[in-house]
C-alpha cells in the first residue's frame, strides 16, 4: 500500500533554535534537514517494514527575511496493508489508507525537534476513494489524538 502525503511547513527559525538548542541563524538550514531526515524514521512503520520515500519537493524560494523558515517536504509512504492493520489493530478491509496518512502526519508534527515550536504543518494526501483530505495542524493541535 502507498500513500503521498505531502506537508507544508511554516516556523519561526527564533521558536525552533530555543527548542533544538541552535543559533536562529544556523535554524534556516536545521530545521527542513532535520524533519526530512526525522521523517524516515517512524518506529512503527520501520517495525512492519514499511518505508518513507523522499520526493522532490518545489523549491522554497530564498531564505525568507521574516525570521519564518518555510519549506514543502513531500513524501511516499509505503507499507504492506496487512502488516499495518495488524499492528494498528485495524480491518485490512476498512480504510487502512487514511489511518497510515494520519499516523504519519501526526507523527511528524510531533517531532521532539518540533513539538514545542510554533510551527504550523500544512498536509494533504488521497485518500485512495478519489477524494484528496487536506488539514493544517498548529501548535494548539498538539497532542490531540
């Protein structure tokens, strides 16, 4: 089973050196290579064998000058459909799909780099019925499941 799930990212490089304990300055480059490099290690994906793939995503611009980092990650997620509802204690035959998008979005959002920062995560994935689901997580969404 295969799922693109692509995000949107917007925080402050202030908010993300306070949290991961860098210089603001060093934050603009930090902060996309760490949650591309965090992405691919989900426990419980990697515990199925499941795998994230990274896609090219559009480029961002120049280094905003707003004190915002901002950066698209987009990304293939694959795993075999039994093995995830069995670990996730699903029907292999109910929407399978939608649970992998959501674990793995939320996941991301709860990085330990990023789960005190003010980002805000744009994502949108198909949810495999023709229908594309989209959402925006703040940091109010924290922790919320």
């Amino acid at each position: 089973m295969k799922v693109v799930v692509l995000t949107w990212w917007d925080v402050s490089a202030e908010s993300y050196a306070d949290d991961f304990g860098c210089e603001v300055g060093d934050a603009y480059w930090q902060v996309e290579q760490y949650v591309s490099a965090a992405a691919q290690e989900i426990p419980e994906l990697l515990d199925v064998d499941g795998y994230v793939f990274g896609l090219p995503s559009p480029p961002q611009g120049p280094m905003q000058l707003d004190g915002r980092v901002r950066f698209a990650l987009h990304q293939r997620v694959e795993v075999d459909r039994e093995r995830w509802a069995g670990a996730r204690q699903l029907d292999s035959r109910g929407p399978v799909r939608g649970d992998l998008a959501e674990y793995v979005i939320w996941f991301w959002y709860h990085l330990g780099g990023i789960a005190e920062t003010d980002a805000v995560m744009r994502a949108q994935y198909r949810d495999g019925r023709g229908g594309i689901v989209a959402k925006t997580l703040r940091p109010k969404d924290r922790h919320r499941r």
